[in-house]
C-alpha cells in the first residue's frame, strides 16, 4: 500500500512539473531539463530565462493543511539544490552564464512563482 501512494505521489509531482514547465514556456523560458538527477541530489526543471540559467523546484500542496508549498524548499533543500546547480554547471562547462534559483509553488490550481528565491 505504501509503495503504490509513493508511486501516486511521483505521478501527482511529475504531471504538476510538467505543467510547470508548460507555463515557463508561456512566459518565456527555454526548458533544458525536467528533473536532472546527479549523485548529489535532484533539480526539478532547469531553464533559460533571457540572459539566466534558472535551476527551479517545483512543490505541490492540495490544500494548506501542510503549510504553504513554498515554505517546503527549506535550508537543507536549498544547499541539495545549489550543489547540484554547481556541479551541472561543472559537468556542462558553464561558467559565464548568471544564474538564480526560483519557486515555484502549486496550492490547488494556483501557481506561486518566486523569481531568485535564496542564493548559494
């Protein structure tokens, strides 16, 4: 039973990160990735935003029972995040390229987009 809630869960955030993805397009961004896996951890979406790279984490909540999706991408999660950012920066050869780190968070159908949401 727990396996097929898990399997639930990852179906319910990838079909929210593609709609995520859908739309940055909208507003102008280049999707390069969708969850980019490196053995430090996960990066939801990767993007261009003009002159940006922009490493997101998307974060889905039904309701707010939970607390706000965006409070999720606590301290711990943001240094996961930035390690990860660094080394696909390393791997890919990028290292002229300004980049920031945005959220962006689900609460039933309402998208919350926070540009440059913390720093490494």
């Amino acid at each position: 039973m727990n396996q097929l809630k898990k399997q639930n869960n990852r179906k319910v955030g990838t079909d929210y990160e593609q709609a995520v993805g859908y739309y940055l397009e909208q507003q102008g961004y280049l999707i390069l990735e969708f969850n980019y896996r490196c053995r430090l951890g996960e990066i939801d979406m990767i993007a261009v935003d003009g002159e940006y790279l922009v490493f997101c984490e998307v974060k889905y909540r039904q309701d707010g029972k939970k607390g706000s999706p965006l409070e999720a991408v606590d301290v711990r999660k943001q240094r996961t995040i930035y390690q990860c950012a660094s080394y696909y920066l390393a791997v890919q050869g990028i290292d002229d390229m300004p980049c920031r780190f945005d959220v962006i968070g689900i609460e039933g159908g309402q998208i919350m987009h926070i540009k440059n949401a913390f720093s490494g």
